[in-house]
C-alpha cells in the first residue's frame, strides 16, 4: 500500500490551496492468478471533485494508468 498526497505546488514546492491537495492510496492485492490495483483518491468535497474533473483528472489519470501493464511487462524482461 502506497499513501501520498497529490497538489499544485509552487515554484519552492509549497502546496498550492487552490486546487486543494489530494489524498491518494494505492493497493495492490493478490487476486486469483493475477494482481488487483486499487487507486482510491480522497477529495474535501463534491465541489473540490468536480474542480479537478474539469481540470482533466480523469483523461489523465486513464492515460497514466493505462501505462501500467505495458511497464510491467518491459521491468519483467529485463
């Protein structure tokens, strides 16, 4: 299990408020012959959710994800 905080930063790396930061733990857990990741993302509210959906969470976090496997695959041959 992975727990980190995800936020604009400034240029001295302070978090920004606005967005406010993100709580993001990842999971990874046996399942069957395969392997379960479970991304769960914390938001203070209903509005700090929709502000960062507008914002492109969503496609992003889908082309990053869809990375993983590919990744995976390049570590194990080596």
């Amino acid at each position: 299990r992975i727990v980190f905080t995800d936020a604009f930063a400034d240029a001295d790396g302070k978090f920004l408020d606005d967005p406010a930061p993100m709580r993001i733990e990842v999971s990874i857990q046996q399942a069957g012959s395969g392997t379960r990741m479970t991304v769960t993302t914390r938001f203070d509210s209903v509005e700090h959710l929709q502000q960062v959906a507008d914002m492109g969470m969503e496609e992003g976090m889908t082309q990053a994800l869809g990375q993983i496997d590919a990744l995976l695959d390049e570590t194990a041959s080596v």
